[in-house]
C-alpha cells in the first residue's frame, strides 16, 4: 500500500506527527500531488484542487484533479485505521453518481 513515493511520504509524516487529523492528510495529499503535477511538467494539462465543490452535483470530494478543464480524478480520504465496506460502498456510490451526473455536462464548477 505505501510501496511507492506518496505512500512513502504520506506514511513519513504521518509517523512524524505532522499529519493529526483528515484535513491534515488532504491538505498534504494535495502538496504531494501538485509538486508530482509540477516535477512532471504537466502544470498545463492538469490542475489539482483542494475541497473544490461542484455546484450542480452538489459535492465537495476532497481532492479533484482537472485535466482539460474537466474532472479528471475524484479523491475522497478517509482518516480511520479500518474503513468499514458500508462507509466504502457509500463514497463509491456517491462518486460514481457524480461521475454519472458530470458526463455529457460541459464544465461542472
């Protein structure tokens, strides 16, 4: 699971007590992911948000990543040692309805 170099620092600030909370974790999910946009050279084909919320779909995931203008990427994290499948099936299902909601429509924000 924390195989990779986002995992790696997720689990290395976490362990350093700097991560305390959910908004802790999406608020250092969401550095990590714009240095990876930025270190990539794609800073013009993608565009990463924190907490953006989609008006006529009427959600805040916690992060969004936009290529084109469009939702690219929906995240939703959750802070728990164990996420129970109900809380899982819940957000699965909330995002795949915003992703069923956003098709066809030209800008969501």
């Amino acid at each position: 699971m924390f195989d990779g170099e986002f995992g790696k620092e997720l689990r290395k600030v976490y362990l350093a007590y700097e991560i305390l909370s959910e908004a802790d974790l999406q608020a250092f999910a969401w550095m990590l992911i714009c240095d990876f946009v930025k270190e990539h050279g794609s800073a013009q084909k993608f565009k990463v948000l924190n907490k953006p919320y989609f008006k006529d779909l009427r959600i805040h995931p916690d992060i969004a990543i936009f290529r084109k203008e469009k939702p690219w990427v929906l995240v939703e994290l959750k802070e728990s040692r164990r996420l129970t499948e109900r809380s899982a099936q819940k957000e699965w299902d909330r995002l795949i309805l915003a992703k069923k909601n956003a098709c066809g429509q030209r800008r969501v924000i």
